[in-house]
C-alpha cells in the first residue's frame, strides 16, 4: 500500500496523508485504532471500538475539554444517542476503505484510526444532541494506511521494555494530545526498546505509551485481602497481574479480553499493578494493543535511579534489567493469544456488511 488516506466527514479525501502519528498530533480529539483481519475481509472487535471511542468523548468532554474542543469553557456534558456514533463513522469508512483496499497488497491488512473533534459552537447552539445535530458537532477523520502484523511467537518478535516516564492524565480517555506529550519520553528509548513503560513511582507498573502490560508470575498465597485475587477453580500455579484501571491507565479493548479470557479459561489473575521490586517472581510478560493484540516480551530494563533519570538521556542512566526466555512466548501468553484469536474471528465486524 503505497498510500494513506483520510476521510472527513465522510466526503472529503485527503491522498498521501501524513503519519498517524503527525495525523494526531496535529488535531485534537478521541480516537481509537483497529485493523483488519483475515486479509482485510473484517475489522478486529469494531463494536467494542465504537462504544470505547463515544466513552472517551463523554470522559473528555466532562474532565478535559480542551483535548476535545481545544477550549476550557464550561459546556454540558456530550452524551451521545446510541448507535449514532457508529453511523456517522461508518459513512466515513464506507467511502474510504474501498478506495485503501484497491491499493493494498495480500500481505498487509489495514490500520484504522478514527479521531474524533467537537464543535463547541454547534454544541452550545444545540439543546438536544440528536442524529441530525450530531453531525454539526462531531468531526470524525478516519484515517487509513497499511499495517503488517507481527507473527506471535516467532523469534525475533519479542518486545522488549524500558521504563521511561509517569503516568497519563484522564487514562480514562483515549485522546489524541497523549502523542505530543509522550514524544518528551523518548530521549530515554534504547534503540533496542520497542515500547516505554509508565510508573508513578518507579516501581509500580501501569501500562505502556500505546499498549497495556501484564506479567505472569507465582500466586502469592498471602496476598492481601485488599486485592482480590480472582482464582477460577485454581487450575494453574500462576496468577496474571495488571494495573487496575483505577491506578490510571487506559481501558484496554485487548486488555478487557484478557480478563474475559482467564476467567473464561480458569487462569487467576489480579488486578494489581506489576511491582518491579517482586520482577524475580515474573515468569512471563506480554503487552497488548488493538494492532499487536498479544505480544510476548523477551526483555524489560528499569532505571536504577528514577526519579533522576527523566533530566537524562538513555546513555546517561544506569539500567538494571529482566531477560525472559528470549524468542518464546510462555505457556499462558500463549494460551491468552490464541484465545484472543478465537474471539476475533467470532466478533471480526465483515467489512461487506459496513455498507449493506
């Protein structure tokens, strides 16, 4: 695929788009980013998508709405009508993806990234938000390009972690100024690293700049009454942790079905952000995201001193580190993803049904 494209508002096509990553910088908004599969014949979990993307506009419109209008003025919440959302997307995408399918090649699918901007004007022009009112309100850009997914398991493909900067502000919301403030972390990025991790602490970890992150590790038989230790039927010696979405960080599509996977599948899991301090207890780690899904990691570097290493540069700070069996996913990375994979073939969204 040789191209990019955007549509805005559903007829305005913009050829040889930027980046994602300079699309969003440059405008303001909630978004949320899927991809095809099977050969681009569906779109990965869109129904969670849609309902994750009207989430973040009502989050940020009551919490944050500069990152949504670009403006702090007081205006009533957006609530948007149900299925409204999803109507004003798919026209846009209805136009779009026939034109990146023609220019796309059998090895690649599609990244999909929709982004969405509010009208205060028309908002408070507005007493009720309806379909017809919506359309005023809401800019929706959908945003197209290729994407080649990583082979799971194959060597090579590991990810590999630093710990890098603090956690974000309103994780509940998915917006698009997250990659401007980001950009400030990556003088601490190794060549070698391929994701920086989030900590308010140093120890503590929340997530990922784009993906959540989960470790496996031995059940802790006295852990705390505090943190419910969620143990279908005790079928592995193992627990699963992440961060609870109360610590701060983004509600995950691939994160949720993780959960939904362990309960499904009777592997514990806890909801307790993974402690750098317990690192030798983790047996296996794995980052997700709606375009890498379930990624193994192979290694995770931390700061020896954090709260010096933000006024430096990655070769000025001493790293101490974790090295997992390099090229191998563990046994329940492995069973999560294919899982995973098994759910996306049963809610894959046919792109042949978008436009019917």
């Amino acid at each position: 695929m040789s191209s990019r494209f955007v549509f805005t508002n559903g007829h305005t096509l913009q050829l040889d788009a930027p980046p994602i990553k300079h699309f969003l910088q440059a405008n303001p908004g909630a978004y949320t980013t899927s991809r095809t599969h099977n050969n681009a014949s569906c779109l990965l979990f869109w129904d969670r998508h849609i309902t994750r993307l009207s989430h973040s506009i009502h989050i940020l419109s009551i919490l944050a709405p500069q990152l949504l209008f670009k403006t702090n003025h007081y205006h009533s919440p957006i609530l948007l009508p149900s299925n409204a959302l999803q109507l004003l997307v798919n026209d846009s995408m209805c136009k779009v993806l026939p034109i990146a399918l023609k220019d796309k090649t059998d090895c690649e699918e599609l990244a999909i990234t929709t982004l969405v901007t509010a009208s205060l004007e028309e908002l408070n022009a507005c007493q009720d938000v309806d379909e017809e009112s919506l359309s005023k309100i809401l800019h929706v850009h959908v945003h197209v390009e290729s994407y080649v997914p990583l082979a799971f398991g194959t060597p090579g493909n590991g990810a590999h972690l630093a710990l890098a900067g603090y956690g974000r502000h309103v994780a509940t919301a998915k917006y698009s100024d997250w990659v401007r403030i980001r950009k400030t972390l990556e003088k601490l990025r190794h060549p070698s690293v391929t994701e920086l991790l989030l900590s308010n602490d140093g120890d503590q970890i929340l997530e990922g700049c784009v993906t959540n992150f989960f470790v496996v590790c031995c059940k802790d038989l006295d852990s705390d009454v505090g943190t419910a230790l969620y143990d279908y039927g005790n079928k592995y010696p193992f627990e699963v942790r992440t961060a609870p979405i109360s610590d701060g960080v983004l509600p995950g599509i691939i994160r949720h079905l993780v959960l939904e996977v362990c309960r499904s599948e009777g592997i514990p899991f806890r909801e307790i952000a993974p402690s750098w301090s317990e690192h030798e207890i983790w047996e296996e780690a794995f980052i997700t995201n709606s375009l890498r899904l379930v990624q193994h990691v192979d290694s995770i570097q931390v700061p020896i001193e954090w709260h010096s290493a933000h006024s430096k540069t990655w070769k000025d700070i001493s790293w101490t580190k974790k090295q997992f069996q390099v090229g191998e996913p563990g046994m329940i990375t492995t069973l999560i993803q294919e899982k995973i994979m098994e759910k996306a073939i049963l809610e894959g969204y046919p792109i042949s049904d978008m436009c019917a």
